[in-house]
C-alpha cells in the first residue's frame, strides 16, 4: 500500500524528477542505488572509471551489511553513514557523475550544498541506527564489487 504523504521517486533519477521537491518533503525512492561508503568511496570519487554508463542511479552513503546465499546476495542491515565524514568524496562524486539523489545521515556542509546546488542533486536525509528496517525495503542486489554493492 503506498503511503499518501510520500512523494515516490523512481529511477532513473534526473535533475527535473527532483526539481519540485521541496524542503522537508517526505519521498520513497524506487530504482537502483550505488551504496558504499569508506575506501569504496574513496575509490569511485577518485577515478569515476566504475560509474562511467550508470546514469540515473541515486547513492547511498552506507556500507550494507550483504550476505550470499544460494547464488544470490540478500541484505541483512542498510544503516546510513554520516555525510559530514565523507563530504570530499561525495562533492567530487556528484560533480563527476551527474548523481541527482543521495542518501546519507545528518547535515551537510558549505561544499556538499553548494555541489547539490550546482548539480540539481537532492540530499535525502535517512534516518541512523535503521539499518535492519532499511534492509527490509531492499528487493535485490544486482552485484557487488569489490566491496561495492549496488541494489534495488
């Protein structure tokens, strides 16, 4: 059943999907998201070369907990990361990948706000120590590399 006070947000995610939403505003995001956070990160804000042909997919500024079973991978935990921690690495990774959403915890600073600006890129706050309720909402993990998952 789907929840009349959010606004859904499918993928591919593009700049004029997000440029009606507005402060506060409660979304459910639908599609495929790149998650990782740390050394991963570190990586793909670096050289971009992994993302290049991935348009239209959000990130998630976490590190999910993903698990193989029986030839497919399944999610046991999704929790946020927090933003501020990674700010560098996330402005370079919006400005060299067009992302449009991201999904983190907590604020954000001057740079992070500036680059969202500047790319017509939504910052969707998420919300910490919810990773076992996160995971739930997870559907599928189409691969993982390297450390890097990307799910649906």
């Amino acid at each position: 059943m789907t929840d009349p006070q959010l606004t859904p947000l499918q993928s591919p995610f593009t700049a004029s999907k997000v440029s009606n939403l507005r402060l506060g505003e409660r979304v459910s995001v639908k599609g495929s998201l790149i998650a990782c956070r740390g050394d991963a990160l570190k990586a793909l804000s670096a050289d971009g070369v992994w993302m290049k042909g991935l348009s239209g997919l959000g990130f998630y500024n976490a590190a999910p907990l993903v698990i193989g079973r029986d030839g497919s991978w399944s999610v046991c935990s999704a929790g946020p990361s927090v933003t501020a921690r990674s700010e560098s690495e996330l402005v370079s990774l919006i400005k060299r990948n067009a992302i449009h959403i991201l999904l983190g915890q907590g604020a954000m600073g001057r740079d992070m706000c500036r680059a969202c600006a500047e790319q017509k890129c939504v910052y969707l706050q998420t919300i910490g120590l919810a990773g076992a309720s996160i995971a739930k909402a997870i559907t599928d993990v189409d691969h993982i590399h390297s450390g890097r998952s990307v799910i649906s």
